[in-house]
C-alpha cells in the first residue's frame, strides 16, 4: 500500500493495531545517495567503518521507508501479510519549521528514478517527521506563542520611534473606523513582526477585549487581520478551537516519527537485508543525531530496537553456505522459492500487500516485504535442520537468537559483522601493512615491491596511503626487514599504524569504555532515549573465514579504478539487492 | 519546446543556426536550493555578498535552464520566438564519469515539484554537462585507455605473482581452445582490472595480432570478450569506429556545456530577470568554478557573456519608477501589457514558443520567454521617451547602455547592482554601526537601547552580532558617545569594523586590487577564460536613492524572523518572479 501524507494518519491508525499484533516486521529504506565522504578500507576497524558512514552518508535522505508487517496465525498455521511503501520528506509545514538541506549522489537519483521512484509524489507528498528534541522545540516555541497572545498590558512597553509612529497612528486611525463602521473585518496589510507587536499592544491598551486580532502569511508577506471580539464565551471557545489546531499541526509535524516511535516502543523482531544503513538513517532522522562513539552508536540501536536480524547474516552463516549461493535479495528469493527451502503459506491483506511476483524491485515497501518472505523461508530451514525437525520457525525461537543484533558490514575484508550485543568479531590482522607512498604511484608500483614475497591485496585509503594485505602471512617479517626502512615509502605494521592513530584496535573509541550496561546519550544532547541493559552474547563463530581469495562481486568495479588509481565512481550498491 | 537528452542533439544543432541570426537571447534557471550558509546582511560590501552567494549557493544545482530566442524580422517589423525548457542533469555516462553529490533545499524542491516541474523526467532525462577542464581529463584518459590498447610488447613487463599465476594459466588454456574451436568468441568472466592487464599482456606475448580483445561491463562486474583478429584493413577499420564511438560519449558528456559555450561565442545581448544567482550557476556549472575573487568574478562573467541586460535594474529606474509599480514578473508582464507600454508582435514558431496566457510561471522555459517579452516592452518606452519618439527599441538601441552589464542586488540595503563593467555604487554609510552583543539579545534590547537616537534598522548577522542602521544621521556622534564603549555589548563605525576585517570596504578583495583591463584566470587553473578589456563605464545614477523608510514587499518576512531571532526560514524567492 502506498502511503503518503495524503492517506498517513488513516494508515497510523491502523498500524498502531496491526503492529500490536505483529508476529515480526521486516523494513526496508532508499536513499538519496550513499556516500560522500572517503571510503571505507577493507581493513578499518568497525569504529573507523562507523565514523566514515556518520560522516559520509548522514547528510543523505531516507526518502522511502518500507514496512512489512508479518502475523502468524496459530490456528490456520499461516501468516497474514500488510505491507506499506512510505514517502518520507521533510516538507517544512510552516514558515517556523526547518527547511532542512540535504545531499543527494547523481547516480542514486538516476538509478531510482530508472526504477520507476516517483520524485514528484516525494516532493509533494511526502511524510514530514521531526526529532524529539525538534518536538519539544516546536511545542516550546508554540507556548511562548500562545503566551504573548495572552499578555496582558502591564508587563514592559515596546517604545514606538519616531520612525515608526506614524505607520502605528495610521493603522490605530484605520481601526478605530473599523469599530464603528460594519465593516465585518480590517485587513491591514503587509506588516512586518515588530509593526504587528506594536500593534497587539497599542490595541490592547487603547481598545482593551474589543479586538481580536491573527497574523495571516499570504504571497510571502504577513497581513493582520483584525475582527471585533464576541461575547466572553464565544472568545473562550474560539482560542480552545485555535489551540487544538495549533496541536493538529504539531502532531501532522511529527508525522513519520510517530510511527518510528511505535515500531521502537512495540519491541517486535525486526528483519531486514543489509540493514546497517538503513538504521542509521532511521536513528539519524527519527530520533537524533548519531552519536559520534561507536559503542554509544551500538547501544543507542540496540535500546531503540532490541531485536534486530539481518537477513544477509544468516545467509552467510556456515549452515546457508552451500544452498544459498548468492545473498542478492532477488537471487535469494529464487533461491529460497525451491526446495531444500519451504515458505510458509503467506496471506494478502486485501489492497495491502504485494505479490513476490510483482516485480518491484527497489520499491521499498516490496524489498520489505521479499525480505519478509526471505527470513520466513530461511528459519523454516533452520528447523529442517534439527533433529526432531521443527516444521515453522516463528521470530520467538532460540534457533534465532545466534543470528540476533549482528549488522553486517559488506566493505571489510575480515570483518562480517557489527555486534550490537558485544564484542566484534577480532580476526587476526598481523599480515596487514599500513603503507605510505609518493601520489604517482599505482597498483603496479607497490605490487612490484612486493613480488618477492608472494600475492598482496591492496585496499586504497587516498591517493598516498593503503592497506596491504599479505598473502602468504609467513612473510611479514620478511616484508619489514628488506622494506621496512626508506625514504620514498613508509610500510608499517597494521597493530602500530592503528596505536599510532591513538585508537585501541577494535573499540576505536578514544574517550572510553562504556561499560555494556551504560545508558548512552547522544550528542548535543539531541536525544536522550530510554536505554535497556545491553547483555553480551558470546560470539559462536558460524562464519566463513575470509580466504586469501579476494571476493568477487562487485569488487571488481572496485578494483578497477584502485589499479588505475581513481576516486571508485560508485554506482548505487547499498541497498538490499546487492 | 521541453529539451531533454532524448531530443538534445537535434535542438542543438537546431539552436546553432537560431542563435547566429537572434535579436536578443533571453533566460532563465531553476534551482535546487538557494542558500545554505548565512544570509547577506544589509550592509555586506558586493564582495561580502558575493563571497555568501559563492559559499552557501553553489553546492546546489541548476536543473533546469529556459532559453527564449528572440529574432526581429526587419521587413515585416515583428519578432519570432522560440522559448526552450531545458532538463539538466549531470547523470555520469559512464563509470569512469565523476559521480557528483549536490544539495536540495527542501522548501525550494517541494516549491517547484508543486509547481510542475518533473523530477522524474530530471532524473531520468535531464542532459548532462562538462566544464572545459573535465572535458580535458576526459580526452586525456581516453587517450591514455587508446594508447594501452595499442601498447606493443617491449615495455615493462608486469609481474605476475604465485597467486595470480594459476587464474592466468587458465585463461591462457581457455584462449588456446577457443583458436582452434569453432566458436565465435570467449568469454572470461569477473575479471578485475590487474587481471584484464595481465591478459592483455600475456595475449600480446602468446598469440600476436591474433586476438581481439575488449573488456565489458555488465551488472557492476567486468568480462573480457576475446575474438579472433580479422585481416590488418578489418582491424584497422574497427578501431577507426571504436575511436568515433569514443568520441561520439565524449561529446554527448559535454552536453549542455556546447550550448553554453554557443551562447558565450555568439556575443548576443542575454536578458534576465534577477539574473545574478542564475549566471553564477551557469559559470560554475559549464565554464568552471566561480573564482575566490569578486573583481576576478566581474571580469570573468563579463568575458563570457559581454552584454548582459537584468529587466529588474530598468524596472528599478528612475524613468520607470512610476508606472512599474512591482517588479515581480507576473505583475510586471501584466503592466506591460497596457499603457503607456507597447509590446512589438511577436509571432511563434510551430511547436518551439510559449503564449503569454500559458501560465506556466516558475518553467524556466516560460520565465525566459515572459522576460523577453517584459524586455522588448520596456526598451520600447524608452524609445516612446525620446524626442523625436522611437517606436521600436532594438537590442542594440544605445538607449540601452545605462543598464547593460548591471545585475541586481536584491539584498543589499543601499547597493542596488553590480556593475560588471566598472566601480560598484560606493554608498555612504556613516549612519552604520557593526555591533556584537550577548546571545539573549532580541530586537526589543537593541531597539531600547537606541531609542534616544531616533529609529534604527536592524541587519542580524547571526545570533550575536548585527549591522544598526540610523535613521537620524546627525545622531552618529552621539551614539558612539553614549554607547560607544560597554563590557556587555561593543558598537563600531562600520568603516571601522570593515577595516578590521583587513578588506577594503568596496573592492572586499584582499589579495591585489585588479586593474580594469588586466586579463583574470580562476581559481585552481580549472578554467581558463579569454578576456576582454573591462571597459569601466561610469555610473550615472538613475537610481532610486534608498530612504529612511524600509523596503516592504519580502522585507517583512524576513523581518518576522529577525525580530524573534531565528534563523530565517526563507520560502522560495530568488527566482524571477520576486
């Protein structure tokens, strides 16, 4: 079903429901644009993975959100399915909101619309959404609105100038015509904010409770529009109507976030394929800004959403190896569409769902929903694998829970996964090098230096730096010995490049340690969520060991331009069908 | 007539022949955003105001481009026009294109999606561009990829390593089957860069001027497609098409640019409409970034575009104060169209022109055509002011030169335009304060405190910092007396402040004072213009003196803000219906 702001508080309403009874939810997200900033290296640490996404990719928009609400009945022993394709956009609704300023990458904007995105209904209609803490201004500032309205003459006199004075006398002249004329109201127009307080004073004092009088924007310039007061009921009523207005729009203001609100606070399981972006897009506009530590970062994601399974982890895992050829999401439906896979029966709400026939590739609400199926069909072969075999795997089961709060991260080598829960994997990095050399260098250059010591994989860092990974790990010491002492390059190991950045290796936090139990804050105090107790859970290494082998897919393109040295023109890749 | 990057080399070469015999040209640009860093204060200098327009403007894109051409027909006395909407958008061609990231400004996308503007076909459709500077790292590279190509062995060999070695060997096996085999080419698939090179290599040692070879990019990974030669005359005359096919991309990349650069060459008088914010984006976009130099900006545009006409500053003037009561474009059409104005008739081209009753305000296209039309109006009555009369006022009419080459300044209090050709107006501004004072501080604080000087005007810079404007001259003495010196606030004379910034009050150019017929060269060599001699021309007000009074019209909106001290939330404005 498509949502937009034409049809969002109808749909709220019904979600709030059909989230209640949720078995699990699956989301999707499309963006703007992907990255900006320098490219992750295929061996940072997960820390250093963060900060460049934080600073990279934030200032892109999450523009569509999917949602797929998946329940399970007992009774028939099938699941109901409703899926939402959103449209986000921070329309500002009035002249006070923010009118925010985004980023977009040309090859996303040309890829999505390629795929039938509709811009025009994004820009038009799209679902505006603010932060707590742009609530809490908004609600400030409409308060201190209500109050001046409320002023009575005795607080300080605005002094009226000169300059001003004759402008003032001229409209008090106009009004005082007004009052005996029958006239039904005075349009005074064209008044800037300072003449219109003058204005509400001198009306106050010269005609007390006989005026009532609106500022009204038209044609970018603000009109006062003045009317006789009514009976002191008929004032009452019409300023409690003007304040339950005044709250319409706040709540159509915070609009999206609301729901992000319901799905955090509902605790349900929520499924997606390559999530890691599109959570911190969700952190970042729905709740505040991204925390700049990385284990604040991870603990933030984990108390706002507890229950968290990327798809992708368990397609990686040891026991989806050999059936699941490829992780592409729509290679992975085909995959899972046939046997050794079996999906459970899956019903259509009527007008609210799609087909997996349906072909909407990079629609959010459909990647949503193709992930839902996905994830029903790959825990289903979890079951097939024990011994009595359980026949349907719903979101509760323990069989989960090894898959559980681990993002993955598609750009290092050695790296598969963020743990939300505890530790990152920490795989041995001793054949690595950080190397400096002069800017003309290429991938030749330093794969000549290093031919005598078998394969390298170089992962550039800019024009003057990169990782070197040693194939055969036996020459390290080798490799230090004959290159470790020039003046045209500079080879270090990878344990003291990373201390000399003055980071611990793996926590790339420099401030400190949260202990896991700590409640986080974000910074600038933008955000202060409620945060759960963070338990640690042993990591049960079902991974595929990174191999000397480089991967293929996609790298290749990479590879390319590392070897003639460019910046990598990306095409878009992060979204859920890589 | 709607250009896209369907139609664009048919117009093109169309548009080649109607600018050559063109009367006048007159345009038009949308936008993606109009500002993002602060706002110009009232009393910036030009440099200061060009300086916040090249910082917090540029990052956004022109997406569209309106250009209306406007041909007089001596024998029969009348004008033929044809108005193009132009869709640009610079979607990379190719991988090896730069992937541009740009901003959005939400009002201003929301804004003109309301209008009609077709994201959907910017996206998909819009043309693409290159300055001359990414014309030639194109060429540069494509030359290098030719040159490889042809590279004959005897050059440095590349090494190939242990690990590389086994993947070699089985291609080497595969290409000597596919000789001796029936087939008509091989396919290697998922080849990265190094491993493309060393097949090449290996191709050139083993099997010379036998093997075609030609790598291929399909769903982000690279194949090599190997076939046998032809005969030496076959070869070369596929390489003969391969080069033609390169040029033809390349020349499909500079897009839009080769209309740009047309329009540049062809010297034609350019009218617009508030055209300041659309030239600089047509120079940074098409010609190369905007210099750091504001006199180095003047002679730069002034080199591309020799007579340029903004409508606005004759709207502004003296002879037209009276019967152009706004400038706005809607209204303004609307005016020219009675008397005393007289538009000569203008007849259309089949399928190329817009009609005035078109309402397509805010289409760039459409804006470009009513400003030539308000154009051709109000050059007419300064014909109709002159003894003997001259009914119709032509684009090369002396009339003219009081406001050639002058571009509006809409923010600026009491500089009206830039002159492109000489000194900018050199206002007073004795009555001028610069004053910094404590972050609470609203209108009201300032206001109290000279309110025994008579009524100031306001200029925020940001939250703690302002330009005061006296309305009472004689009082400036006075001030500096009463509150010249304070530990909450400090209160300068502008002349003095401006000179604390280290810049010379008009020029703003800190680096060296250009003489007027000193030839300009931008900013990091990226672009490398030929020019004129800058004639200076001197400045012979025709100008509306700013009074004591404020502008209204805008004004109050921007007002609202700065009297409560927020950041102002601008709607749309800067194009040219304001």
């Amino acid at each position: 079903m498509e949502v937009t702001s034409l049809n969002f508080q109808e749909v709220l309403a019904e979600l709030n429901e059909a989230i209640e009874n949720a078995t699990f939810l699956s989301i999707d997200g499309e963006f703007t644009g992907l990255n900006s900033g320098p490219d992750a290296g295929a061996f940072d640490t997960p820390a250093q993975y963060y900060a460049k996404l934080r600073s990279g990719s934030m200032d892109f928009l999450l523009v569509q959100f999917g949602l797929s609400v998946f329940t399970f009945n007992t009774e028939t022993q099938k699941y109901s399915q409703r899926s939402y394709n959103i449209y986000i956009f921070p329309r500002p609704l009035n002249r006070s909101a923010t009118d925010c300023r985004f980023m977009c990458q040309t090859s996303c904007m040309s890829f999505l619309a390629s795929q039938g995105f509709d811009f025009n209904k994004l820009f038009k209609f799209g679902i505006p959404y603010l932060t707590a803490n742009e609530e809490e201004r908004l609600v400030k500032r409409l308060e201190e609105k209500q109050k001046m309205r409320e002023e009575t003459v005795g607080g300080e006199l605005l002094h009226i100038s000169d300059v001003d004075r004759p402008q003032i006398e001229e409209i008090c002249r106009k009004i005082d015509e007004f009052i005996t004329s029958e006239e039904e109201e005075l349009v005074i127009d064209k008044c800037n904010a300072f003449i219109r307080r003058l204005i509400y004073q001198e009306a106050k004092l010269r005609w007390p409770n006989k005026l009532r009088i609106e500022s009204k924007l038209e044609n970018f310039a603000c009109s006062l529009v003045i009317q006789r007061s009514g009976t002191k009921e008929e004032e009452e009523q019409k300023d409690v109507e003007k304040r339950e207005k005044e709250r319409t729009e706040i709540q159509q203001a915070v609009g999206l976030s609301m729901l992000m609100r319901k799905i955090s606070d509902s605790g349900k399981l929520i499924v997606g394929h390559n999530m890691l972006l599109d959570l911190c897009h969700i952190v970042h506009q729905f709740f505040g800004h991204l925390p700049e530590s990385y284990l604040e970062f991870k603990s933030l994601v984990h108390s706002l959403f507890p229950r968290l399974l990327d798809t992708k982890i368990i397609c990686h895992s040891q026991q989806f190896k050999e059936n699941v050829p490829s992780s592409n999401l729509s290679v992975l439906l085909e995959t899972v569409s046939k046997s050794p896979f079996k999906i459970t029966e899956v019903e259509s709400v009527e007008g609210r769902s799609y087909s997996t026939l349906a072909d909407k590739c990079h629609e959010a609400g459909y990647d949503a929903y193709i992930t839902g199926i996905c994830f029903i069909a790959l825990s289903n072969y979890l079951g097939s694998l024990q011994n009595p075999e359980v026949p349907i795997v719903l979101s509760d089961s323990p069989l989960l829970n090894p898959f559980l709060n681990r993002l993955l991260i598609a750009r290092l080598k050695d790296i598969p996964y963020i743990n939300l829960v505890g530790e990152d994997p920490n795989p041995n990095r001793d054949h690595i090098f950080h190397m400096t050399f002069p800017k003309e260098w290429k991938f030749n250059d330093i794969n000549q230096l290093f031919s005598p010591f078998g394969g390298i994989q170089v992962s550039w860092l800019n024009d003057t730096s990169a990782y070197i990974g040693l194939h055969r790990r036996d020459q390290v010491n080798a490799v230090m010995k004959a290159l470790g002492k020039t003046n045209t390059y500079k080879i270090q190991k990878y344990a003291d490049y990373q201390a000399s950045l003055g980071m611990a290796v793996h926590s790339g936090d420099r401030k400190r340690k949260l202990s896991s139990s700590e409640a986080v804050s974000t910074k600038k105090g933008e955000n202060s969520v409620p945060t759960n107790g963070v338990k640690s859970t042993k990591d049960d290494d079902g991974w595929e060991v990174a191999t000397g082998k480089r991967r293929r897919k996609r790298k290749d393109h990479i590879d390319v331009d590392a070897a003639q040295k460019t910046k990598p023109a990306l095409f878009p890749q992060a979204d859920s069908w890589e």
